[in-house]
C-alpha cells in the first residue's frame, strides 16, 4: 500500500469520526435547547403562581389581622359574649392564621423553585453556547478534511502549505456563516421563540384574567413580530444591499450609514473626497463590506458616540478611514474571536491593499485602508 493510499484511508476514517462526533455535539446543543424552551415556559408559570399567592397573602394578612383584633376585643369583654360566639372568633382567627402559614410556605417554595429554574437556564444557555462554538470547530474541521484537502492536494504538494491554505479558507467562510447565526440566533429566532411563549401566556390570561388584558398583550405581541420582521430585513440587507447594483457605492453607502445611524443612536458623519471613479463590481461590493464591518465592530466593540466615515479617490489608489470615539483597546494584544478584523484582513488582501488599525484606551480607533487602483482609460 502506498504512503497516498495510507493518508487517504486515515482522512477517510477521521472523517468519518469528526462527522459522527459533529452529530452527536449537534444532539446535545438540540437537547439542551429544548429543555431550555420547556424550563422558559415553566419559568412563566411560577411567576404567575407566586403573583397569585402573593396577592392571596397580603389578603389573608388583612383579615388574620382583623381576626386577632376581634379575638382581642372578645378577650377583653369576655362577660359579654356568650361560649359560641367566643369559640367562633378563636377558630376564625385560628383558621386565617393557619391559611397564612400555608400560603407563606407555599411562597418560599415557589420562590425556591424559580431560582432552581432560572439557575437552570443560566447553565443550559451556557452548556448550548459551548456546543454551539465546539460544532462550529468541528465543522471546521469536518469540511477541511472532506472537502479542501482534498482538493487542494492536487494543486498543493506541501502539506504544511496545504493546511494553511485550506484552514484560511474555511475559517474565512465560517467566521461569516457564524456571525450570520448568532444574528440570527439573537435576533429573530430568538424574537420568534418569545413570540410562542407569549401567545401561550395570552391564552392563559384570556381564560383567567379576561379580553381586555388579553388584549394588552396581543398589542405587545404585534410590536414584537414588528421589531422581529425589522430585523429579518436588516439582515437580509446585510447580506447583499440590492441597491448596490442599482445605484451604485457612494448612494448605498450613504443610505446604509443613515440607515445605520438610526439603528445604533449613535451619529456618523460621512465624508467622500476627490472625483468618484467608475469602479468594477468586486470593488464595490468589497469597499462596501469593509466600511460596514467596521462601524459595526467600532459599535459592537468600541461604544463610541460618534463615528467618522471617509472616502478618498486618488490617482493611482483608494483611501477608506473609519474613526470612532469610542473605548479604544491595545493593538498589541490579540483578542480572541475578532472575526470582524479577520475579514476585514481577508479583503484588504484580496485588493493587494494595505490595513493600518490605530487605537487608544479610552480615545478611540481609527481604521485606514488603502486599496491600489488605476482608472479605466489610464494605462
């Protein structure tokens, strides 16, 4: 057996168990997110149990109290009631103060209950947040070995070059699928999931509560399936802005900045310099991402109230500034899981372009990109 054929036989054998071990991570990430469901629900339940008894026992404290001040009152003039009428206001303010133990008892529990569960939810959040990022990797790796090595290997001898090539790829694509899911994870599945617990909760409130409070939150719930559908639209825009190829860069980024702005409250300025060259699609469509991945970091990342946006056609290049106020942080040290600076890497390479980032703890960042670019009609 050649040393091919071996290599082959092994990445075919772990592909098969990264695949296997994917699934399983999968299983537990959908386990874990069930559960969580189903604790969110009972969690709504508790709380409308423990209004319930509060409610009750704050009533009962009123008439245990009135109970004991007409014990009192007896106590006091004993002549003058007869053994029945004595004997009826003792078991009264017995029975009411009997009730309150319980209903105090009961509080306690419930309220026990609630923390467990909220406790619970923290940790199962946690558990589908870790399962999440570990079949992201796996997945990385899953498509490397299925796909990208095995590909690359006839164009690429070297496997040390091999791995590093098909690694930069796939970690590019997911980067961009992963951030594409939390938006959607955070956004509008999670909007949706809210939405089914509070048209279950509606039902509940129609038949103990009555129409008009059941109404209150169906007009809540609109507002939710509003800001829901807002969302959806905000990343199918983030995903392609149509009028890129209808209007071309300078409008669509300058709708998409105003857009932008509105969004996040916070004010961007922006700034186009020089005679604005005719540009290729790529060009566009890259110039575009990059301005906007880098004031959704500066907001993300940065807090800034201000953001300054610039855009500098030259002879022979094209100069894109970023600038924010915002917290700033250390150039020097790497943050994990700065996908947002990778991609941006990723495209300024593309162009054959230079990225400069200058930041300063508690001053702000500032983003340089300068992209090499000859005219049409220029030789």
């Amino acid at each position: 057996m050649s040393g091919q054929t071996v290599l082959e036989d092994i990445i075919e054998k772990t592909i098969h168990t990264v695949g296997q071990s994917r699934e399983q991570i999968f299983e537990i990430s959908e386990k874990s997110r069930q559960e969580y469901v189903s604790l969110q629900k009972q969690l709504l339940e508790i709380r409308l149990k423990v209004t319930r008894v509060i409610e009750k026992t704050d009533k009962t404290e009123l008439y245990a109290r009135y109970a004991r001040n007409r014990l009192a009152e007896v106590s006091k003039n004993f002549e003058q009631y007869n053994t029945k009428e004595v004997q009826a206001v003792y078991e009264q303010a017995n029975n009411y103060q009997v009730e309150l133990a319980i209903l105090r008892q009961e509080e306690v529990q419930l309220r026990e209950r609630r923390d467990s569960i909220e406790r619970r939810l923290v940790d199962l959040d946690d558990t589908v947040e870790r399962a999440e990022q570990l079949a992201s990797q796996m997945s990385v790796v899953f498509n490397f070995l299925s796909q990208d090595l095995k590909h690359v290997g006839e164009v690429i001898q070297s496997a040390k070059e091999k791995q590093a090539f098909g690694l930069k790829i796939i970690e590019a694509q997911e980067a961009e699928r992963k951030r594409l899911s939390r938006e959607i994870h955070d956004g509008p599945a999670q909007m949706m999931a809210n939405v089914m617990l509070r048209s279950e909760l509606i039902e509940r409130i129609y038949k103990e509560e009555g129409m008009d409070e059941a109404l209150k939150e169906i007009r809540s719930l609109k507002e939710m399936v509003r800001s829901s559908l807002a969302e959806v639209r905000r990343i199918i825009y983030d995903l392609r802005p149509m009028a890129l190829d209808d209007l071309g860069l300078m409008p669509t980024l300058t709708k998409y900045l105003k857009s932008f702005e509105e969004h996040y409250q916070v004010i961007v300025s922006f700034k186009a310099i020089g005679k604005e060259q005719k540009l290729p699609k790529e060009f566009e469509v890259a110039m575009f991402r990059l301005i906007q991945e880098g004031v959704q970091n500066a907001c993300k990342h940065a807090e800034p109230t201000q953001i300054q946006v610039k855009i500098e056609f030259q002879q022979a290049k094209i100069i894109l500034v970023v600038k924010d106020n915002g917290k700033g942080f250390d150039p020097d040290s790497k943050k994990e899981g700065s996908f947002g600076l990778m991609g941006m890497k990723e495209r300024v390479s593309m162009l054959k372009g230079d990225l400069n980032i200058q930041s300063q703890l508690n001053v702000g960042t500032t983003l340089l990109v300068q992209i090499p670019f000859v005219p049409e009609g220029i030789a």
